[in-house]
C-alpha cells in the first residue's frame, strides 16, 4: 500500500493541510485503479456510525457533501468499487476511518483521521475532502459547490434527565371585561307578561364572572273585575357565574323599584321596593373571537310582597315565584 495511504491518527487540522500539499505534490496517488485514471468513476459508499459517534453525518450527509465538492455525484449503488467510512470514538477523541476497496475486495487504500477535542464538524469536514481526493484528485480543492437539495437533519438528541423541565406556558389573561345587551320577557312580576331590556357589565376570569345589570320591564295591565292594574319595575341585578364550556349556571338578586297603579280608583299611584333572589341557567354561543349570542332563564323567588288595592279588594299581588328568559348579544374585551 502505498505511503500516501497508510498514516494513522492524524490530528484533523493538520491531516487537511497534509491532504492538501499530497494533491499538490502527487503523494497522494494511490495504487493500481484507485489512481488518478479512476477519477469519475462511480464508487457504492458505505458510511457506519459507532453509538459513540452518533452525532456525525450519516450516509446521506456524507454523501451531499462530496457530491457538493466534485461538482458531480460519484457514487453509484452498483459500482464495482466500494468506499467505507466509519466514524467512532475513542476515549475523547473521535476518528473517522475511509478505507477503498477495489472490484476485488482488495484494500486498496486507507486514511484515519482523528479530532483530538472531539469536534464532529471539524472531523467530517476533513473527512469529506480525504474522500473527494481519493476518488478525484484533480478537483479535490475545488471550493464546494452549494448542495443541490437540503439535507433533512435528524431529530434532536432527547434532553439528559437532569436538564431543567421546559417553562410552563404563560398563564392565560387575567380579568376580562364583559358586556351584555339582551331583550326580555317575564311573568310574575307584573298583572300580565312584560317585555323588557337587561344592560350589563362585568368581569370574568378562567371559569367565573361576575356582573351587574339594569332591568328595564316595560308596563304590563291587566283587569280584575271593573278595575285595572299596571305595573313597570326598574332594578339592578348582582349576578355571579361558573361556566363550563359554553354553559353557566349563576345566582341573580335583583333588587329596584315596582310602580304600580290602578287606572280609575283613587290615589291611583304606588312604588314599592322589589326583591327577588333565584338561580339563573343560560349559553354563550361564539359568533366571532370576542362576540358570542348569549341566552339564559331566570328563576325568582320573592323575597318582598307588593299589593295593589282599592278600599279592602286586592286588585293585584306579586306572587311568591316568577320567571324571565333573555336573549343577547355578549362582548368580551380584549
């Protein structure tokens, strides 16, 4: 074998600058048809990485990046000759070994190059250039070509288990600012069922909410005997929600102001405190990132009483139970 050949153990700075003054002086050459008349002529390439030296290029990167520094692709998987790398380590340092192997099976040449850091990218750098020397020593310092397509890299090596786990995610955004506008209708709280508007603003975080609403019942009558009663309520609602999902389920308290009256008799006019305390079950179904069609029923029990009368006669009482149903626009900000 010739003494071009044969060097083992080569620090991988001082192997490329050797590699490079071979070329230039012919020491390079190597015996029989592993020589300079083989230059173009295909080689199968065959590239094996020790556990140690997993990090290093596999078969395909070791290939582009010749391909990339001939300007011609080499390799062929039928070729009569064969071309082996293997990349290991020992102790720390890592070596790279490219062995050629004439039709025959013969050893026709042989180069160990070794990085005494342990620095892959150093190793395959001048292991791609031995290689391309070996198989065309007239263009073996040409600049490399850019490769003509990418290279998919491996995936990362999985973290040690003593790596610091990976941040949690950033919390979601604290309090947002709601806001409603719904219509109504109710029973209960007037002579007959009243149509209405609830306003509301509020605050909801994560899996709560809290609102206030103004309640505005339009004026509702009704007749008992040859009077007649009407009745128009104003008041505040305190609602606090869980929510689930789309759904939410709320206590509402409701406290204002019922005017009532009773057309013909005389005094004619009354207002009365109004209270009512009950559960409230209700949907939010999005219409776009910070709108949603919100509808809900209430329940209310009384926790006041209001009469209308004229001399000793109840024209009309509000009753211990009512109800409302509303339908809606909610927004949420930001």
């Amino acid at each position: 074998m010739p003494a071009g050949l044969s060097s083992r153990e080569l620090p991988v700075r001082r192997s490329a600058r050797l590699i490079a003054a071979a070329v230039t002086s012919g020491s390079l050459a190597v015996s029989g048809s592993a020589s300079a008349s083989d230059a173009g002529e295909a080689v199968r390439l065959r590239v094996t990485r020790a556990a140690s030296a997993a990090e290093c290029p596999d078969q395909r990167a070791v290939r582009d990046a010749v391909s990339a520094r001939l300007g011609y692709e080499p390799f062929a998987d039928g070729a009569p000759r064969e071309l082996v790398v293997l990349f290991q380590r020992k102790d720390a340092e890592l070596e790279a070994t490219v062995q050629l192997f004439g039709p025959d099976g013969e050893l026709r040449g042989e180069k160990a190059l070794t990085s005494a850091r342990g620095d892959c990218e150093e190793l395959a750098s001048a292991t791609t250039l031995t290689i391309s020397i070996l198989l065309d020593p007239r263009t073996g310092l040409v600049p490399p070509r850019p490769p003509e397509r990418e290279v998919t890299p491996e995936p990362p090596l999985p973290p040690p288990a003593d790596r610091a786990p990976a941040p949690l995610p950033p919390d979601e955004p604290g309090w947002r600012l709601r806001i409603t506008s719904s219509v109504s209708g109710s029973i209960g709280s007037a002579p007959r069922p009243a149509a209405g508007l609830l306003l509301g603003a509020g605050a909801e975080r994560r899996g709560w909410s809290l609102g206030a609403e103004l309640r505005i019942d339009l004026p509702s009558s009704d007749t008992s005997g040859a009077l007649r009663a009407r009745t128009a309520l104003t008041a505040g609602n305190l609602v606090p929600c869980g929510h689930v999902w789309r759904a939410y389920l709320c206590g509402a308290l409701t406290l204002g102001v019922l005017r009532g009256e009773v057309l013909g008799a005389s005094p004619s006019r009354r207002e009365t405190f109004h209270a009512t305390l009950g559960p409230r079950a209700g949907v939010a179904l999005p219409l776009a990132a910070w709108l949603a069609l919100d509808a809900h029923v209430d329940g209310a029990f009384a926790l006041t009483s209001t009469s209308l009368r004229v001399g000793d006669a109840d024209v009309w009482t509000t009753p211990a139970v009512s109800g409302l149903a509303a339908i809606g626009l909610l927004g949420r900000f930001p």
